[in-house]
C-alpha cells in the first residue's frame, strides 16, 4: 500500500485507517487472532475517544500501541479487557465477546493509577492474578502457590515476596505487576504502559520476558508513548491518535511520514533525528489538522 499524504488525518469524516499497512499486517494472515474489533467506535460520557476502529491482532504478536497523550491507547486496551463497551461495532478477544475470556486475559493499568500505599506484599500481588481462577470461595491451593512462585522467580522479585509493594522501587513495582500477570497463566497480556519510567535494566529486563510470552504462542499488546522503545522491543505497532493511524511491522515508527501522521504539528526533524516536540498534543486541538513537517526545523535545535 502507498503512503498518501493526508493533511487531517486526526480530523472526524476521513478514511478509516492506515495507508500504511492495513490491520492483517500485523503478521500471521490467515491464522487465529487473539483480538479483532470490527468497526468500533467509543468513548467517555458524550465525547469520542476511538473512531472507525478496524484491527486485527494475530496470536502470538507482540505489538506496541503508540500515539501522543490522549490519543486513545489506554481507551483501546480497556476495549480489548472488556472494562469499556463499544458504543459501536464489535470487540473479539480470543474468540469470544470481549470480557468473555477474562481467565485467559491479564490486564495491567498504567502504574500512575495504582494506589501504591494500599498495604499488600508481593506475594498477594502476584496472587491476585489467580483470582480469576480462584472464584469468590476456594482458596489459594498447590497449583496457585507454584504459578506464583514461579512468576515472582521470572521476574526476579523471589526475595522481595514478603515485602510490602509501596517499599519497593518503580521499576520493581512494575515487576511486581508484571508478575501478576504471569501468573494469571494467560493467553494475552494487556499493558498498559509497562515500560514508561522505569531504568533502562528494568525495560530490557521486562521486554526480554514479553519476547519469552510471546515465543511461547501467547499474545502481547502493550501502549507506549516512548517511540524508540516501541521500534527497538516490539515486533509491530498499531498507531492511534483517535483512529487508527498506521499499523505494521515496528519499524514504522522510524518512517517520518508515520510519525507527522501520528504526531501532526508536533515532531521535530534534527538532521535524521525525529523526536516529538508536544507530547501533550491532543487531536482535539486545531493545529492537529496541519502538518508542520518543515524541511526547515532540520538542525533547528529547538
Ligand atoms: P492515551 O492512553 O493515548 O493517553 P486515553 O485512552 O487515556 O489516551 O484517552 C483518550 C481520550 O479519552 C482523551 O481525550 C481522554 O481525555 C479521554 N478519556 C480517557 N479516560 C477517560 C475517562 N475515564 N473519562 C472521560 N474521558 C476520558
Ligand atoms: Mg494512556
């Protein structure tokens, strides 16, 4: 498919999606996919968040979500765990109705969200993601003790099983989440925003293990708004800023013209250098209808 420069793809009323690479790009054509949604549009109250949405992501795929703030990322992962409903279309996860599968399902919020000072150790954090299994009355039994342990030894945290999550750093709270899902023993993992501010260590560490899962025939959909990461550890992408903007192998997001459709206005060409000026870029905001792509800003320092 050709890339058609478009001025307003942020903008209601366009095409739905992606030029560059439709959804069956994501690899696997043919075979099973873990999520499909299927002209989805949604969003909070009255005002839209997701618009036009056509996606498939084949078992097995590790794929980033990118965008800017506000672009829809975290919108997308609640549609796929089933904690949003469409106001229309259709969202399949593994095969069922989206929150259907919720066993086979490890969601993890973004961590600005987490109460961090709620008083619970490692060890029951890791536990929660057997809840699913569990049900409200049999308790934690052989099986649930060895997937705990086992995910608290994978992701390095065996030690720290007895302490309490708020005593931990950043990038081991993470892990700690991260661990959770493991044990969850599930066939997709939803992140949101697994690697975003923790140490570079803790992101390869992460990523390293994510790779693991999905080798392994499980399927990973992870949002970062941290563009190299998604093209150095991810091995495709989905772009959204409202729609779906690209979608393809990761590397994509070293193509300027994703990332002017991604970002608009807001990205920076520093000789063969892209960096996104204004990741507070809403597609809201009118400028967002304009590309400023100038050969000029090459060099420009600022
Ligand atoms: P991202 O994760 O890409 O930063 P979000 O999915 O969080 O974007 O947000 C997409 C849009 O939906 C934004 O305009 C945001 O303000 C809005 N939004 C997100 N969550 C809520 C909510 N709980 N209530 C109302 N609006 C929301
Ligand atoms: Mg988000």
């Amino acid at each position: 498919m050709t890339a058609t420069p478009h001025p307003s793809l942020g903008a209601p009323g366009q095409g739905a999606a992606a030029d560059l690479g439709a959804a069956a790009d994501l690899g696997a054509a043919g075979g099973p996919m873990a999520v499909r949604l299927i002209d989805v549009d949604a969003g909070y109250g009255d005002r839209i968040a997701l618009q036009d949405m056509d996606l498939e992501i084949p078992v097995g795929a590790l794929v980033a979500i990118v965008g800017p703030n506000g672009g829809g990322k975290s919108t997308l992962l609640k549609l796929i765990a089933g904690l949003l409903r469409p106001w229309r279309g259709t969202v399949e996860v593994l095969g069922a109705p989206a929150g259907r599968e919720s066993r086979r399902v490890a969601y993890v919020p973004q961590a600005e969200l987490v109460d961090w000072s709620f008083p619970v150790n490692v060890w029951n954090v890791a536990m929660m993601g057997r809840y699913p299994r569990l049900g409200p009355l049999r308790q934690p039994g052989k099986r649930d003790h060895e997937a705990v342990e086992a995910a608290l030894e994978r992701v390095g945290l065996s030690d720290r099983a007895h302490s309490p999550i708020g005593a931990l750093s950043g990038g081991q709270r993470r892990r700690a989440f991260l661990a959770r899902a493991m044990a969850a023993e599930a066939d997709l993992y939803l992140l949101d925003e697994p690697v975003t501010g923790v140490d570079v260590p803790t992101q390869e560490a992460i990523m390293e293990l994510l790779a693991a899962e999905a080798d392994e025939g499980k399927s990973v959909v992870a949002t970062t708004h941290d563009l190299a990461a998604a093209a150095r550890h991810f091995r495709s992408i989905v772009a959204v800023n409202r729609r779906i903007v690209a979608s393809g192998s990761a590397d994509l997001v070293t193509n300027a013209e994703v990332l002017a459709r991604v970002y608009g206005g807001h990205l920076l060409m520093l000789g063969d250098r892209m960096g996104v000026l204004d990741d507070s870029h809403h597609h809201d905001d009118a400028s967002g209808s304009e590309r400023h792509f100038h050969e000029d800003s090459r060099g420009g320092g600022s």
